[in-house]
C-alpha cells in the first residue's frame, strides 16, 4: 500500500510539474514541420492557380483575337464602282490584298464591318482594314498581331487610318485563301492586279496564329480557325448620271 500511495503521489507531482523543455522543443519541432509543409502546399496551390488562370486568360485573349480577324474577313467586300463621276467626291477605292511576309501574311481590304461609337457621326458600315505582324511598342524583342482600321474608305485602301496590337507575343501569322475555281488553297490574293484575282473574293479563308506554348515549355502552339467570304464578286451598281 505504501509504494502503491508513493507511486500516486509521484505521479501527481509530475503532472504538477507539467511539460519538460525537451518535450517543449520537440512539440514545437513537430508544429513547425506541420506548419511548414501546410504552407508549402498552400503556396503550390497558389501558384498553380495562378499559372492556370493565366493560360486561360491567353487562350481567351488568342481565341477572341481570332474570332474578331474571321468575323471581320467574312464581310470584307469590292465594288467596282470608283466614284469618279463626280467630281465633288473623293475617289473610293476597295480592295482585298493578301501577301505572304517574313512573318507569314499581310492582310488588307475593305469591309462592312465598322461600327459608329458615337451618335450621327459622318461614318457608315464601310471601312479600311489590315491585319500584320509587327514588332511590339513596348516590348521590340516580341511580336504582335496589329489591326489598323481606316473609318472611311478612300483612295488608297492600304494606308491610313490608326493601328492597335490585337494580340500580343505571337511568332506568325498567316492567311490561305480558297481560291474558287480550282478548290485549291493559294498563299497570295490581290484584286488590285488584272494578272492575280480582279473583281472577286476566295470563298474561304483560313487563319493561322502561332505563339509560344501557353505552359511556358515546349514547342509553339497554331490556332487555326475558317471564315466564309459571302460577297464573292464585286458589287456592282447601276449607275446614272
């Protein structure tokens, strides 16, 4: 009875006690373990959603970019009326010009695709468009996808006009063309030369944008999208004096 009382007392006094330093530093050891590797994951999580997020937004910015260059293209037009009966008029002049360049195709034409932003401005659906590649303003080392939009059509529906970067870090761009009456695809259209596609439009068009991989490794990437083009032949109106 008497060791079993001494045991007991023994063993309150220790509880008494509490916590030894060594039991201390091994228990706050193990939380630090703990606490180290619940924030390792966290931060991979983080990053990883991060990373994510962003291949998702470049393949949005990609996707929409395309959308826009095919929704664009699928109203281009010609006419061949040149309004120079009139004298008082500005010539007018439309166009579908396609040529490969060092960084695959330039792009230009005439189009029914312009938008008003502002009330009973002097604009109509009419407009001069290009798309290139071109080095970026503020990164020159990259390359970027440029848009240029003239609100009216005029004498020279190949210049003018304002440019902005449509996509951004992109390697090629490039532009086949349906051509209609041998159903073969051709790299080059121009309406402007008797000896090339007067008067007339491809009925297809297929768009190629290269970029570098949206996981930051590996080979690039193409998107590739088509687009019809409605309005085959140029438009061509009665004309009184």
């Amino acid at each position: 009875m008497n060791a079993m009382s001494a045991a007991k007392r023994h063993a309150r006094a220790r509880s008494r006690e509490g916590m030894t330093l060594i039991e201390i530093m091994v228990s706050l050891a193990i939380l630090s373990l703990v606490a180290t590797l619940l924030y390792g994951g966290f931060v991979t999580t983080s990053r990883n959603k991060e990373r994510i997020e962003a291949q998702l937004d470049r393949s949005h910015e990609i996707r929409l970019g395309l959308e826009r260059v095919a929704n664009e293209m699928s109203m281009a037009y010609t006419s061949i009326q040149r309004n120079l009966l009139n004298g008082a008029a500005p010539p007018m002049l439309t166009a579908f010009v396609g040529k490969p360049v060092g960084n695959g195709t330039r792009l230009d034409f005439t189009s029914f695709s312009h938008r008003r932003l502002y009330r009973n401005a002097h604009e109509s659906d009419q407009n001069e468009l290009s798309f290139f590649v071109t080095s970026d303003p503020h990164k020159p080392s990259e390359k970027v996808l440029a848009r240029r939009e003239q609100r009216r059509v005029d004498k020279d529906p190949l210049k003018g006009g304002e440019s902005q970067v449509l996509i951004e870090n992109i390697k090629g761009f490039k532009v086949s063309f349906l051509e209609p009456l041998t159903t073969e695809w051709v790299d080059s259209w121009d309406t402007t030369q008797a000896a090339m596609q007067p008067n007339r439009l491809p009925t297809q068009a297929k768009i190629a944008l290269t970029v570098p991989n949206l996981t930051g490794k590996g080979a690039d990437q193409t998107f590739v999208t088509r687009t019809w083009l409605p309005i085959t032949y140029a438009l061509n109106f009665t004309m009184y004096k």
